[in-house]
C-alpha cells in the first residue's frame, strides 16, 4: 500500500506517528510505503543557517527525540550556542534554537552551500532518524527556497515580514492582511512529489494547518493538479475541533484568507480533489450530498496520545479503504 | 605609546595577555595603544562556518575565556553540537568544536555572508571581549580569504592539504613539502595594517610560529615593506627554546623551509627588519656583530604564568626603548 501525506509541522508529524504506529499494531507496515511531502515555506535563514522547521519536527517526531512538550525541536536539549550567540548580540534574539537541533541547521547549510539538494539534503538527515526503515519517505514539497511572508499593518504602515516572525515573535497576534509566499509561483515539485501523488494508493491530509501548511504544498505548480487527477482516495482529518485548532493559529490564518474557521471551511478549501473528511463527534458540518462534496465521518480527533493519532490514522484508512471501491480506476476529468 | 604587534594564535595570545599585564602594573596601560595584526592563514571553513583559530585565541586569552589547559578554545566548554554533527554523518570529523566556540562561527560566517569585511567582523567580536576597554585593537592581517596549505607526499602521490588538517589531524607527522599560501599574493592588508606598523612606536613579534603564524603575515603584499620602513624599532621573542618550540610544531616548520630550528635560524628570517631579539639564557646564539643583527637579550622565555609572560613583555619593551635611542628618526633606506 502506497500511503502519501502532505504535511505540516507538529500536527502532521504527531499524525504521521500515530499512522506508523496503526500500521506497525495492524502488521502492515511491511507492506506500506509511506511518501511524506513536507511543507517549505516556514523555511528561514537564521544566523546564516537554513531552518526548515517542518520537515524536522517530522524526522525528530518520527525518529523518537522530539520535545514532547514544545512539539517542535528536540527532547533533552541544551542551548549554550544560543546564550553565546546573544551575548555576541547575533540576530534575531526572538527564535532560540537548541544545540542538537543546530546541528541539523549546519549540517543542512553545509549541504546547500555545497550544491546539494533539499531534497537529497532532506534524504540524509531522515537516513539519521531511521525513516527508511521505518518505511517513510519524507520529501520537501519543492527544492527551491520558498518563503511564506505575512503582509501586515502597523502603525499604519504596511510591510511584509517572515511568517516565523509574525507566529513565533508575534504569536500570529499583528493583523495579518495577507500571505505571500515568496518563490512558489516557480518553485518546480522536488523529485518524487508529484509521482508520490499520482501512483499512491491513498492520500492523506493530516490535521495540519490548511492555509500556512497544506495550503503552501498545495500552491507549487502541479500538486493540485496531480490530487485532481489522482486515483488514489484523498482522505484529510479536519484541523479543528469546535472551530479551533488544538494548537496554532489555523483559525486566525483562515479569517486572513476570508474563510470560515470551520471543518466546513477547511474542506471548501479542499473541495476539487477531496473524497474523505474526518471531523470530530459534534462538528457542526453538515453531510453533503453525495457526489457534491467529500464522505464525512464523525469521530475524536484530539490526538491525546500516539495511540489516539493511530486510531484516527486507522481511521482514515479505513475511510479510504471504503472510498477507493468507489472511487474505481477512474480519475477526475 | 603605541604598540603593533604580529601574533599567530597561542603563543602570541599569551605574550600580548602578558603584555597587557605589564602595562597594568607599571600603569602604563592609560598610555598604550596595543595593535594586534593576527594570522588569518589558518583560517578553515567547517561545517560551512569560518573559523579563524588565530583570532579566535587571541579574544579568548585576553577576553579572559580562554581553555586554560588547551591554550585555544572556550573555557566551560560542551560539545552538544560536535556530538549531534557526528552523528549526523558530518564531515570532518577529526576537528571538533565546542558549542560557546560555535557560536563565535556561526556569527562570523554570518557577517561575513551578509557582506561584512573580516575586520569590521573581528572588531565585533572584539567588543565582546572588551578588548576595546583594555586598549586593543585587533586587525586580522587581511579581508582576504587566504588558507595556508601544505603539500605532503602519501604513498608516493604529492597533494596538497589544508594547513589545519596537516596540524590538528595528521600532528605536522606528515612530511611536508613545502607550504603554499592560497590567495595570499593578491591579499591587500586590511585596512589600518600597514599604518599600524608604520606610525608605531614599538613593533612587537611575539613568540609565534615564524613560518606559518608571522611568516604568513610578513607575506601579505606591503607589510614586510612597511616592516623594512618603520622608524619603530622591531623587538622579536625567540618562540624556541632549546632550538624546540615550547608547544606546536615550529622546529617541522622550519625544517620544511631549510631554516635551522634555532633562535639563529629565525632571527634569519626576520633579518631586514628585526632589531632586538629576545632569546633563552642559555640559547646558543651569537651575539651579531653590532650593525650586522639584532642587539640580543639572553632571559626565561618560558611562559609558565601571565607574570612571566608579563615579564617578557617587560623585557622586550626595555629593550624597544633602549634601540628607539639608537634608531633614532631614521627609517631604514
């Protein structure tokens, strides 16, 4: 079983966990291949080093040495490279990265400045994090340097900055009036992304952010295309319970882009090549007609504990299992 | 007073800490103006970031945060990083850094990508370390990127390796042909250089290596001229003692460059310049006839404590006062 995700950051990979662990507990992991396409636009440049914060909160979540409590970066963590760096008065102060998690910084910024790919970049450190054996590929959703900017107002002023700056330094809190993302419009799909897409046997979006996560992999020339076209079941698990992320700013993202934060909102988003929605017992959407809009299925979606994750990944398995005998061998027009 | 002295890393650190020193208890330090010209020939690039050794020693002897025991380095040092970049596959392996001297690179390399000269980087670094407020300035010798390479003979193949790895990795055990200065022909002296060394009142050659620490520096277009120049007399310390270095591999140096290892064999190297020449009790060298080599002093060269290196200090800038007399107002032809 081909599996393919499109994922975020701690949502995606807490989901992606829970995945991995339904398939080790139902005995399929030997026959499931899992392509992980990893969103790029929280990439940053940060004291000369290239973060991709998404892509390595899946490999430490995947590799068992994330900070269970931040949900991003590693456990047992040290910072003396920080505390160094501000007394050098190095720039930003506002985003502190951990020693081991550095490590990966340099590494990667070693790589790219040697001409490397992202995405072989990406292959090496996952190499490091047992994703291989674990039967996981994880892929940036493209290799060229993509960057999501949040254009906000302040002191009347209006002026884009990085979107880290406005989540991690602002806490999303500055109005945000738009996203640009700064590369997508020619950013070509890193090797793999697109096939991954078109030959899976299932694709999954996680209960990642819709419009700053899904929303960017979605925007690279082709990915959309290749999820109208594919014959794979496209089944998502709804990032909202009762209109709210459990984490993160989703609903303040999908009120900057003029939808409602809803599991009804988030699936419009969707709504060209979704078949399987997820949403939680009481979500207020309502079933579509059929053939006029994606299968909903009711059930908890707090991902409380890696077995609770494994069961909505079940879940949504099961869900496309359903979908897939439907769905034929026909693609969409 | 204005004092310019060329310093590769530890031995000159811990003569110009004794320096300091000196100036301190004889109360001169209100007076003194110390200019530090530093090797950048072994500097490397690792792990992407630029590491400059000989400036880096130098701000952490007189930034008081030197490793005591190792001579180079941060004391209270962790190698969280270095542990994770091993894992990680990086290379090379046989250099590692401490996380507090990470940050010193990070920084730097930093800068140096925005666009930041060298030299206005060091001067950064250099308000970290309150070297400012202890009267100093350090210049490394160029902007230039220049590394310091050596070509070795393995297994009958001659092929040439970075300086750092001829020294740190292989303990300067590898027969080494000959040096060669990558970009070191073409490397304009950084700005204030050649003045520092022209405007002098006393020009200082610490007990460096003379052939891969001060021979680098001499060969930076201009500052062996300006040397030549100088109506300041030029006071050097003998770093042999007993014809061996006290630390580091100055006898191999001089060997590969067909100079004797003795206090003879590098006041040699420094004959179109050099008027004083501070040298062990007991060393075998023969006073010059006078007008035929530097005046020499016989004294303890060995740097047991910053009161003795302050000593040697001491010596050589009586000595300094002594030739000023002789020299008089006139520069050399």
């Amino acid at each position: 079983m081909r599996i393919t995700a499109l994922a975020g950051g701690v949502g995606g990979a807490r989901f992606l966990r829970g995945l991995l662990e339904h398939l080790a507990t139902t005995r399929a992991s030997d026959r499931a291949q899992v392509t992980v396409i990893g969103n790029t636009g929280d990439d940053i440049t940060l004291f000369g080093l290239r973060v991709c914060p998404d892509l390595d909160t899946i490999l430490y979540t995947l590799g068992g040495s994330v900070h269970e409590g931040q949900g991003w970066g590693r456990s047992d963590e040290s910072h003396h490279v920080a505390v160094e760096l501000a007394a050098l008065g190095a720039t930003p102060q506002w985003f502190s990265l951990g020693d081991k998690d550095l490590a990966t910084h340099i590494y990667r910024s070693q790589l790219l400045g040697q001409g490397v790919p992202l995405s072989a970049v990406t292959a090496r450190l996952a190499d490091r994090w047992g994703l291989p054996e674990a039967g996981v590929t994880l892929l940036p959703m493209t290799d060229a340097p993509v960057e999501t900017h949040v254009v906000v107002t302040e002191a009347g002023e209006q002026r884009a900055i990085h979107f880290q700056e406005w989540w991690v330094r602002h806490g999303a809190a500055i109005d945000a009036e738009r996203f640009v993302v700064a590369g997508l419009d020619s950013a070509a799909p890193a090797p793999g992304v697109l096939e991954a897409i078109r030959n899976a046997d299932v694709v999954l979006l996680p209960p990642s952010n819709p419009v700053v996560s899904i929303g960017i992999i979605l925007g690279v020339p082709g990915v959309r295309d290749a999820l109208r076209g594919t014959r794979a079941p496209v089944v998502g698990v709804s990032p909202l319970i009762g209109g709210r992320p459990v984490r993160g700013h989703a609903d303040i993202c999908l009120e900057t882009v003029g939808v409602e934060s809803s599991s009804a909102g988030v699936a419009g988003l969707y709504a060209d090549f979704l078949d399987g929605w997820l949403v939680e017992t009481d979500d207020a959407m309502q079933e579509p007609r059929p053939g006029s809009g994606p299968v909903l299925v009711r059930r908890p979606l707090l991902m409380s504990s890696v077995q609770a994750a494994a069961d909505i990944a079940g879940a949504a398995l099961s869900l496309a299992s359903q979908l897939a005998a439907k769905k034929g061998g026909e693609s969409r027009p």
